[in-house]
C-alpha cells in the first residue's frame, strides 16, 4: 500500500494523550505484558487459552498504565510497577469474564464473549484463577497497604456490579445510584491503579490520597462518556457498534435524565424498552431521539466534564513532573475522545 | 412429644467424631458464625441476601473447624483463627456459588442453587464479593504467610475446577486427573486451613507442613468417599440424595476403575450415559449394578482408607494434645461415614 498525505508517518507524535502515553512508558508497558502473559499459565490448558483470548486481545491497557504513570511521576526508581500493574489488568480481565456470565434465563446478548466461546462455567473459573493469581503475585511483592487497597477494590467492584445487577430494567433508577454503581464498578479500580503507584514510591499519605482522587475522577468521566458513546459514537466516528446499552436496558446517565423529563407516551416507550418487555428495530433512533430531544447526551458529557475538573484539580497536589501534564490531557481525552 | 428409650437425651455425647469437634469448639465456632454473618454484610442488599441462602443454611462448617483445631491444637491462645476461619468459609462459599453457576447450553441440573433462584449473574458476583471480602479480612488480620497460603489455593482450586470442567464427560479421564482434581478442588483449601491454624500459632515449618499434609490427605479421603456416596449413600441411609454426579457425567473414581474394566457393551453403556447422550430412568440402577460387579466402590473406599492412613501418620508429627485423637477420628468418619 502506497502511503499518500494523508497517511500517518511511522515516525509521527501519536494523535492522542492515551496513545502518547503508550508511546512514553513502552519499556514498562511492555514488561508488564511480559508479565501477564507469563503469569497467566497453567498446566491446566483451557485457563490461558480462555484468559489469551481476552488479554491478547489487546484492549487499551489503560489500568495497568495508570500504575506505571503514577509510578514514574513519583520518581519511583524499582520494578515493582510492573508485577503490580500485572495485579491490576487481571482483576480487570476476571470482572471482565465475570460481568459476561450470561443469565441462564436471558440470553439476549449475542456477542463472541469468552463465555459465548467457552461457557459460562469456564469463564468464571478462569476468572477466578486470574483474580486468584492477581493476589498470589500481590503477595510476592509482599506489601500489605497493597493487598488492602486492591482487596478493597475487588470488593467494592463486585457490590458496584451487584447493584448494576439490581438497576438494569428498573426505570426508578436515580442519578445517584447510577453514581455509586460506575464509581464502584469502574472508578475504584482506576483509583487503586493510581493509588498503587505512589505507594510504591513511599510517598506522603496526602499524595497518595491525591493520585487517587485524580483515578477516581478519572474512571467517573471515563465511565460517563462511554456510557454517552453507546449513543452517540456512530455519529461521530463510523465502525464502533452502538446500543448494546439500550438493548440489555441499561440505566445510564443519559437514559436517566431523559426518563426524568418523560411525558406520558414517551415513559411507556422506556418502560417497554427498558424492562426488556421487547424491543423493536426502531426503537434506537426513537431513544435517540428522545435523548436528543432533551439534550441528554451533552448535558451528560458536562457532568463528565465536572469530574475531569475535579480530577484536574486533583493533580495539583502531586509533584511538578512532566507526567502530570499527560494525565491532565488524559482526563480532558477520556470525556472529548470519540471512541 | 415424649421421649422413647431410644431417643438421644440432651445430654448425651455427640455420635460422630464430627460433631464431637463441633460440640469441643463451640465456642469458637460461635465466634466465626458471628463474624461470618457480620462480615457478609454490604449496603447492597442482594448481597447479604444470597450470600445468606447459602451460608446461614448451616453447612457441615468442617473447613472453619479445621482452622480452630489447629490453632487450638498447638496451644494457640489468641482469636486470630475466628477471622481466618471465616476467610476459609468465605472462599469455600464462594467456590459453591461458582460451581454451580450453569453453562447457558446446558441446564441438566434441576436443583434450587443459589444460581437458581437468584440467577447465575448474581451468584457469580456475590461469590466475587466473599472471596475479595475474605482477602479484605486477611489483611486486617495482617500475616503475609496466611495471604500466600490462602492466595496459592485460591489459584489451585480455580484449576482443579477448570480442570474437572475438562475430564467431565470425558471417558478417557485417568485415575491420576481424578486425583489432580480432587486433590485441587477439595483438599488443598482443606490443608490450607489446617497450615494456617499452625502457623498463627507460630510452630516451626515441620510441624506447619505436618499439619496441612493432615488437611490434605483429609481432603482426598473425604472426596473420594463423598463420590462413593453419589452412589452407594442410598443403601446405607434414607433420604440422601444419589446419583447427581452420574447425571452430570462427572468421572469420579469408582465409574473410572468400572471403565477400565468395561467389555464392549459396558463400555458403550457408560459411553451413552457419561458423555451427555441422553440417559434413561433405569441407567442409574444399571450403572450401579456395574460398579458392583467390578466391586469399584469398595475399591475406591480401600484408596480413601490409604489416604487416611497418610493423614494419620501425618499427625504423629504434632504435638501430643486430645485433639491429635479427636483429628484421627474424624479422618477415619470421613471414609467411614454413610451420608
């Protein structure tokens, strides 16, 4: 293939903060790939065929990379980032596995998960091998304030995915417990990612306490855009599936506040596409509609916004490194990025 | 209502090794099913709800106590062992909610399981909640050593699971997969518990290697005859449920060795029935009769009662208390026990 002007020189700045910061911490990155798909064996074949499936896949690695960028902000000189970061993407990928166990009683999702591959019995063990091996390499590296932080992280990630659980199809979900349910789920773990690195580094409790409120904004921004492009992406950038949201009757933000402004007729359009009373094909331009209609995409992404601000803002109490300026421009991308 | 000459007075010694033990710890046993109920509390109602069905059902609780007799055994004065104990049941609990979630193609098993009444959703995620809760409780309790014990069995359940995953329905499983899998799934969380009774107690290596060698040749005779039982249970004792292992296909030691021996027709039989290809009513007592005329249930006792032999010897590596007996009783109840 030709290049032509337009084409992307091997040797240009990556176009994005995520892809600059790949390109920044590559050694570590790297390392820390190393790591996971080392740690990921077994002499039990089916557990890194079934955990490959998801880890090679690639994915943004954006966890594991908030440790290696708290790390190395902090001036943090060891290799204990990578083992840690290694902890963090395999309690990702087992709650990944976990949150794709399909309902025996409801099989409306149709995507080549592990599970649609493998069972759903083999996804669930897999993913407690790798949460499982996510601890047994914690205690490796054998720091209890650690342990506490991602033990707390799990626990709190697997009540955030139980109260999803309690909210999909119930039109009274309210704002708040759509908070508490992408805090918990998403944003903790985004947290501790952060948290991970400064404790390494020995840093003072207030930094620490800082590098985590930074993760913790981060997730919530991060969650909330992505839970605006499940509407929205198609029209921004072709090729990036929509609506799987809309069609499990998840009650995302924009969702939430276009319910709140219903009249009559368009609640019992929720109520039937919601509570998986049956959807038509039309149905998803109708709710577009209706989010536009009230501007709920927009005034969700201001609400992301609003996090980014404050995770902003929590930077300011983190030593003046380069690094910091990468995660700012992180934050801004995770709510402006259209994909 | 009256009581009969043979009705058991209130008073009268416990039947069982088991519940003997169980009558000797009671206290402690208390102590751990207080914090058990505490610790599996959450705002999330579903929570403690599911947890609940499964946990306040009661339960045999033979790991827990597996925890207090060591810790009691080596003289142990502290309550660490109430919190550890809980730990253990947290990730036995968790594992039996993750075992049963079903696989969407297949939904042979007609129990009332967690996964049943609350969906295999949440009986995978609030399994994900009570092992994190017990690393959460690990670390509260603060010993490096008890993380890695519990850590490294956690990650060898997960693959003696998978790995049973692999040979069920699998006619070819050899008696050395059976052994890998049950020495995996059921007795390394039982020699984790007694190991981690030792070392809170903080004995030398010997005696903590003694002592999860006891809990490990326990765990292996319990199994086997637990799978001699899913068949032969009913001729001993009324009311307990057989044949639930033969239905799902599941090779366990006595159908492996009636395999071996199998002419042309058994073989086709056990081919038809184990691999998922439809069973009738009458393959259950045809199977029997099979095992029966190989003599493998007696045989797979025989195999129980070697690894209880090793548990016995194990012990002569402790110190001299009442309840190194107590412990030799309750190992050989474990293959003598007829339900």
């Amino acid at each position: 293939m030709k290049t032509s002007p337009h084409s992307k020189a091997q040797s240009a700045a990556p176009e994005n903060p995520l892809d600059r910061l790949v390109a920044l911490l590559k050694p570590d990155l790297l390392a820390v790939n190393a790591l996971i798909l080392q740690r990921m064996q077994s002499e039990i074949p089916l557990i890194p065929e079934l955990a490959g499936h998801l880890i090679a896949a690639g994915g943004k690695r954006i966890r594991p990379l908030l440790t290696l960028a708290s790390a190395a902000l902090f001036g943090y000189q060891g290799t204990r980032q990578h083992k840690l970061s290694a902890c963090v993407e395999f309690i990702h990928t087992a709650t990944l596995l976990h949150d794709d166990v399909v309902d025996a009683s409801d099989q409306r999702r149709g995507r080549s998960s592990a599970n649609a591959l493998f069972g759903n019995e083999a996804a669930v063990l897999v993913g407690d091998f790798l949460f499982s091996r996510s601890f047994q390499l914690m205690v490796e590296d054998g720091s209890l304030d650690v342990l506490r932080i991602l033990s707390n992280a799990s626990a709190v990630i697997a009540e955030g995915e139980v109260l999803q659980l309690s909210t999909a199809n119930n039109l009274e979900t309210t704002e708040a417990q759509y908070l508490q349910v992408i805090r918990s789920k998403t944003a903790e773990l985004f947290a501790a990612a952060c948290e991970v690195g400064a404790i390494i580094a020995g840093r003072p409790a207030a930094e620490c306490q800082a590098m985590r409120d930074y993760g913790m904004n981060l997730g919530i921004a991060f969650q909330i855009s992505d839970d605006v492009l499940d509407y929205a992406a198609s029209e921004k950038r072709l090729g990036k599936s929509v609506g799987d949201d809309f069609k499990e009757g998840k009650m995302t933000l924009p969702v939430i506040r276009a319910i709140a402004k219903a009249n009559a007729a368009e609640r019992n359009f929720w109520n039937r596409c919601m509570t998986g009373s049956g959807q038509k094909d039309t149905d998803f331009s109708e709710a577009l509609a209706l989010l536009r209609k009230y501007n709920t995409l927009e005034a969700s992404l201001t609400e992301a916004r609003r996090y980014a601000e404050l995770g902003i803002k929590a930077l300011t109490g983190l030593p003046n490194h380069p690094l910091r300026q990468h995660l700012q421009d992180l934050i801004i991308f995770a709510v402006e990025r259209d994909y």
